[in-house]
C-alpha cells in the first residue's frame, strides 16, 4: 500500500505529537503508512501525489481569514504551499481530508467566504447529515444526528458553488463539505479524543479561544457529551482510499 501523507502546522511538539498519534489512531495506519510533514518547520518542497493514497491536513492555529499584514512569515508560506498543492488535488480530484483547517485551506482555495460571523467556543456539539451526507461514503456509519468536538475563530459563512454541504451544525451551518469525489473538509476535529482536545486548550490557551481565567469551564465544556462517531470518518477515508 501506499502510504497517506499528514501536512501538520503546529509548532508546539506536545499538541503535534499528540495529533499525530491520534491520526494514527483514528486511521488504523502505522508511522510508516502516514508519513508526517511539520509544515512550520520548514519549506514543503515539491510534493508527488502519485507516491501516496492520500493527503490529510491536521488543524492548527492559522487564521486563513487574518489580514495578510497579520500573518507571519510562516503562515503565508504555507498557505501558498497548501494552496499550489491543492491546485493539482482539486485538478484530479485526489482524495484529500482537511480537519478543522481543512475549512481554511480548501474553503479558502476555492472562494468561500471564510469570517468570524460562526466563530464557536472549543467545546462538543451536536451536529446533522444533510441529505447530500447521508449518500457520501465516509458518512456512512455514522448516526445522522453526532456529537464532534469544535473550537474555532473563523469559520465559512458562505459556501461556494463547487462545494456540496455535507454536515451542518445549528451555530455554525458549515461543518463539513466536499468538493469534487474525493476531497473534503471538516470544521469539527475528527482527530480529537477528550484528552487530545484538553492537551490544546492547554497549550493555546493564550491565543484567545477563551478568555482569561476560563481554563477549567473549557476544559468541562470537552465532557459536555461524549463523541464516539466522528474519528471513523478518518478510518472510512483510508478505507475507500488505500492503494
């Protein structure tokens, strides 16, 4: 089999790992089926989709909505980066799963509109298929009606032509979507557990998804509800994408 290709953004090793290991949970792959690029490391380089099944994108701290005079040096290199690479995925339409920043790499690479008006506070969700959800393949096990874990500054208040809506939310319509066949976007985190969500809050806790003195009311808000469903989307996408 060829192996899936994992494009992480987050700077800080503890919330990277940790992600990491849970892609690797939540996929069923090995380290040497899911080979990880620490984009804020450094330069991507040229990257040939032929050599993998599949390309999934982590979630981070970018803002892809930000003033470009706002964003770093290292955020407006992978921006551009993600946005050559997905010039040649939505070409060929070749199966890619963006988590959480998923909405601010592919959203953006095809014209959404990406602002703060569904911005929602890091906590679990109630979320629903819409009729489009309930026919697409990496939904199928799921419940129509799930729980997922979200904490997000921006979010797609409009969505554009060539995307199909596939889970909306009641605070945040957006949830998840797909363009083409084979490449999606989610705002929730599939990759999550309660205590891979709780190593983020920690770790962002003074980039301002809560404000001060709320460390702990987040970290309850995480065990609202349980969320059971929403890591088999990322076992489904290796299913139907392996090769």
């Amino acid at each position: 089999m060829k192996p899936f290709l994992l494009l992480a953004t987050r700077a800080e090793d503890l919330p990277a790992d940790e992600e990491y290991a849970l892609f690797l949970r939540f996929t069923g792959l090995s380290a040497n089926e899911l080979v990880r690029v620490r984009m804020e490391a450094g330069p991507l380089g040229e990257v040939d989709l032929d050599e993998y099944s599949g390309v999934f994108v982590g979630g981070g701290p970018f803002n892809a909505s930000d003033p470009l005079e706002k964003k770093s040096p290292v955020q407006r290199r992978v921006e551009a980066e993600i946005a050559g690479l997905l010039d040649e995925v939505v070409a060929r339409d070749f199966p890619f799963f963006g988590a959480c920043y998923g909405v601010g790499t592919v959203g953006a690479h095809q014209g959404a509109v990406i602002d703060g008006t569904y911005r929602e506070p890091i906590s679990v969700i109630e979320v629903e298929k819409t009729d489009a959800g309930r026919d697409d393949p990496l939904l199928a096990t799921l419940p129509d009606g799930f729980t997922a874990f979200v904490g997000h500054k921006e979010a797609i208040s409009r969505l554009p032509e060539s995307a199909t809506l596939l889970v909306r939310g009641e605070a945040c319509p957006v949830q998840m979507f797909r363009v083409g066949r084979n490449v999606y976007a989610t705002q929730f985190h599939p990759e999550c557990d309660v205590e891979g969500i709780s190593t983020r809050i920690r770790a962002y806790a003074d980039y301002g998804y809560f404000g001060p003195g709320e460390l702990d009311l987040t970290l309850a808000a995480v065990r609202r509800l349980p969320v059971v469903h929403t890591g088999a989307l990322l076992r489904a996408f290796v299913e139907r994408y392996a090769r």
